[in-house]
C-alpha cells in the first residue's frame, strides 16, 4: 500500500461515526502495514489521536510513542500528540520536556503549520494562553501582515482568540484577521 493508498483508508476510517469502529479499524490496517514500513506510524498517530478523544490517554501515548520509535513519516509530529496527552494529564514537567523538543524542531524547519496549530490549540484548552499565543504567532514570523494570501487561517485565527481572552491591544496582526475574514466573507 503506498502513500495515496494509505491516505484514502485513513479518511473512510475518520469517516466512521463511531469511535470504537474507527479504533478497530485502525488495529486492523496496522496488521497490513508492518513496522517500518510506509505508514505505519501514521496509522499509529491517527489511531493515538482517537484513543486521547476517548480519554484512554496511556493508550494515547503508547501509540504516538510507537509512532515515533517506527521514525516514518507521519502528517503530523506525534510529539504534538504526546503534548496534548501530557496536558490532560497535567504533567507540567513533561509539558516543558516536549515544548522544548517542539521548539527545536521549529528552529529546524520540521514542523508544518498543522503541526502549530495543534500545538496551540493544544495549549490554549489547557489555559495555558501565552504559550499558545506563541505557537499561533510562529508560522506568521515571516509573513508580512499585508500578505493575506499567505495567512495561514486556523493560525490567524488562533491568534486573534488568544489575544483577546489576554485582553491585548489590536496590533497589525489582528487587523490582519479582520481584513481575511472581510475578504473572504466578500468572496464567499
């Protein structure tokens, strides 16, 4: 099963309204894909990610931590699963472990803008709304407020929330917001 291949089993199993299937499902595609191998730890994050939803959190991290010891590609960073799993549990020391992990692989280029708005909306549902201001705000680092088209949405988004529940002034990022939403309110 190639990468495509893979991609469209894992969208019918998402697809399923219950969890228990989707759970079942997965168990049975990891039997098709074999440590090591082309997704198979993306099945594990995917199946990790079901099993936080379902409040089964040493499951949780078994899984990511499978994911990550297989080393193959994954859509998103298990480390982000991990952290999500560390703030349910209100493990503030494993928090700071994996958020320090996370930044570095930030600095090296390894994240993908899903990956940071997990990361932060991660953060933000725990209360932790500096950090997740931050996550939010890393993606837009290089992008020009003007630049509208380059606006990574859910970031943007994020962003803007996030500031206004820290009761912060509007700066051109937030005005940035606004315009998105406008435009494309316009266009939609």
């Amino acid at each position: 099963m190639d990468w495509d291949e893979l991609g469209e089993a894992i969208d019918e199993i998402a697809a399923m309204p219950s969890r228990s299937a989707r759970l079942a499902a997965y168990e049975q595609l990891l039997r098709t894909v074999e440590p090591g191998r082309e997704g198979h730890a993306e099945v594990l994050s995917c199946m990790a990610d079901d099993l936080v939803d379902e409040g089964r959190l040493d499951d949780a991290e078994s899984a990511y931590r499978r994911a990550l010891d297989d080393g193959g590609r994954t859509v998103l960073q298990p480390r982000a699963g991990l952290l999500a799993v560390a703030l349910a549990r209100g493990d503030d020391a494993r928090v700071d472990e994996l958020l320090a992990e996370l930044i570095a692989l930030s600095r090296t280029e390894q994240l993908v803008i899903g990956d940071y708005e997990w990361i932060a909306e991660s953060l933000e549902d725990a209360g932790r709304l500096k950090a997740a201001l931050r996550w939010f705000t890393i993606p837009l680092r290089d992008i020009q407020p003007g630049d509208l088209d380059l606006m990574p949405p859910l970031c943007l988004d994020g962003r803007w929330r996030v500031r206004r529940a820290l009761d912060l002034p509007v700066d051109a990022y937030d005005e940035a917001h606004d315009v998105w939403h406008e435009v494309n309110a316009a266009h939609g």
